[in-house]
C-alpha cells in the first residue's frame, strides 16, 4: 500500500467556470491542527449566501466555495469542480428564472449545454 499524504483545500469556484482551470485555491491546512482556523474562514467566505434563517442557499451565492480533502491542489480543483457543478447550474437557472439574467442564461447554454 502506497501512503499519500492528503491537505484540507479551502476553494472558490465562479459561476463561469468551465472546468477545475477556473478553480481557485484559497487556502490550505497541512493538517488536523490548522482545520478549525482553515474552516472559520470558508464559513467567513460563504456566509453571504446564507438566508434570513441562517441556512445556506445555493441560489445566494456569488460563487461556490468548498473544503475539499485531497493530495494535490490539482486533484482540489477537480474535485471542487466537480462538487461545485450541480449548485452551479441550479444558481444559473435560478437567475434565469427569477431574474431573466441573459449572462447566466448564456453560461448554461455554452458550458452545460442547458436550454434554459
């Protein structure tokens, strides 16, 4: 068995991001110790997407930001990447929907190929 060392990533992924290239790395935790101050400051981050009743809302947020557990800081983006897709489009379609927002109407249809 092959050991390999894993970091707590703390990332931030637009709602224009094509893929993990767009994937930005905040901050990292070497190990369980440096965790808490790496995870206080992802809530800092998000906490502007959280409603009047404090509980976070996917269609609030400007981007998405993750902690992600991996080896490498490319292996972070694509799994932040790839965690962060679903809300990604359901943020878009909610734009589309509540705010007829042309921009996110165009990223659904030139990123993930969704009519919206």
């Amino acid at each position: 068995m092959i050991y390999k060392q894993k970091f707590y990533y703390l990332t931030k992924t637009p709602l224009s991001a094509e893929g993990p290239e767009h994937v930005e790395i905040i901050n990292r935790a070497d190990n369980s110790n440096e965790f808490p101050e790496l995870f206080q400051e992802y809530e800092k981050y998000r906490s502007h997407a959280f409603n009047e009743d404090n509980l976070y809302s996917v269609v609030r947020a400007d981007e998405i930001y993750d902690l992600v557990r991996t080896g490498t800081e490319k292996e972070a983006k694509e799994l932040a990447f790839e965690n962060a897709e679903p809300e990604i489009v359901t943020n878009l379609q909610h734009r589309v929907v509540q705010n007829k927002d042309k921009n996110a109407k165009a990223i659904l249809k030139e990123i993930h190929q969704i009519e919206a």
